[in-house]
C-alpha cells in the first residue's frame, strides 16, 4: 500500500511539473529519451519509476533529484534542517542512489568535486588541456545524449570558453568544468550510468554559483 501511495505522489507531482512547463506527455519523451507508453504508466501509477527514469526526469524539468526520490517511495535519510542549498540537495539525491545501486562503496562529498575541478583548472590553462576541450566536447555531448539545464549548462559555457569572453580567473573556472565532463574518470565513473553523471551536474553548478559571484 505504501508504495502505491508513493508511486501516486511521483505521478501528481509530475503531471503538475508538466502542466507548469506546457510540456505534453509526447514531448517530455521526446526530451527525456523515454518512450511515452512508460512515462504514462509510471504517472498513473501502473509501474514504478527507476533511477535512471528519475534522473532524467530531474534534468529536464530542472528540478532537485530528491524531491523526486522522495514522491517514488525510495528511502530518503531525513536530515533534522532541511539545506537552502540545490548542491547539498543533489548530494543527498547522489547518495540515496548510491545506497540503493550497490555500485559505489565510498561516499560521495562536494569536496571531491571541488579538488577534482582545482586540478582539471590547472591544465584546462595548458594547450593540451584547451585543445581537449575543443575536440571532445562536442564528441561527449553525443555520447551522452542527453538535454535538459544540466547540458544546456554545459553548452553554454563551451560555446563561452571558445569566444575567450571573461578573465583569466572565468575561462579557467569554466575549462576546469568541461574537462570534468569530458573526462571520464571523475569523482563518479561515467560508466556507472545514470549515477557517473550526476557529480558532473554538481560541478556545473559550483562553478555557476561562482561566476555568479565573480560578476
């Protein structure tokens, strides 16, 4: 009973995500890569929702991946203040997946993602490194297949890294970020897919917040 109840919740809270964006059922396939017979089934109810379905479900919408969790009736740790922060939210949406994939035994931290992109910072200043960003980006977008404001993101601050628009401090911050997408190896694995992507989301969005700040 407590999973139908939970399942239910999943398909309100999307039916109103979709009438908020004016997005119809056919097109929210189209975006996310799932076909609409089972969009329509997890949204009323009639199958569950995996992970994978979720996070892009998350991405599309540009809604936290918790929140989403939370309707299906995956277990959510409930934390005693809940953080006013998207990245701390996604961390938490990250290793709720992590605990229920069994794919990742260590834990997943912002920390990791921030030394991760410190040292992707250093060589997005070299040749090698520019040069890496400018053949493989485009390549990585098609692997990936993917849209939505996480890759929406990312294309924005590719096509702002290739005009060279911004300070030394801005390009470097913004190199760092796509070498951390192109390069596979990262704090997440990308071959743990969905998960391997979801700590490339967190980068992004440090690295928004900080432009931000910088401006």
């Amino acid at each position: 009973m407590t999973e139908k109840r939970n399942n239910n919740n999943l398909g309100l809270l999307l039916k109103e995500f979709l009438k908020e964006r004016s997005l119809s059922m056919r097109k929210f396939s189209e975006l996310t890569g799932i076909d609409t017979a089972t969009i329509s089934r997890i949204i009323n109810n009639k199958r569950n929702a995996t992970p994978q379905h979720l996070e892009k479900f998350a991405d599309c919408l540009g809604v936290p991946l918790i929140n989403l969790f939370e309707a299906a009736g995956y277990p959510i740790e409930q934390r005693q203040e809940k953080s006013e922060s998207d990245i701390h939210t996604s961390v938490d949406a990250i290793q709720a997946l992590l605990k229920s994939s069994n794919v990742y035994d260590d834990e997943f931290s912002v920390a990791q993602v921030e030394q991760k992109l410190e040292s992707y910072g250093l060589f997005a200043q070299t040749e090698e490194g520019k040069n890496t960003i400018v053949k493989d980006f485009d390549e990585k977008i098609k692997n990936v297949g993917s849209v939505g404001p996480f890759i929406s993101k990312l294309k924005e601050l590719y096509e702002r890294f290739l005009s060279g628009k911004g300070t030394l401090f801005e390009l470097t911050i913004i190199g760092s970020t796509l070498l951390y997408f192109i390069i596979p190896v990262d704090v997440l694995p990308d071959y743990l897919f969905p998960i391997g992507y979801l700590d490339d989301a967190i980068a992004v969005q440090l690295t928004t917040k900080t432009l931000l700040k910088n401006n």
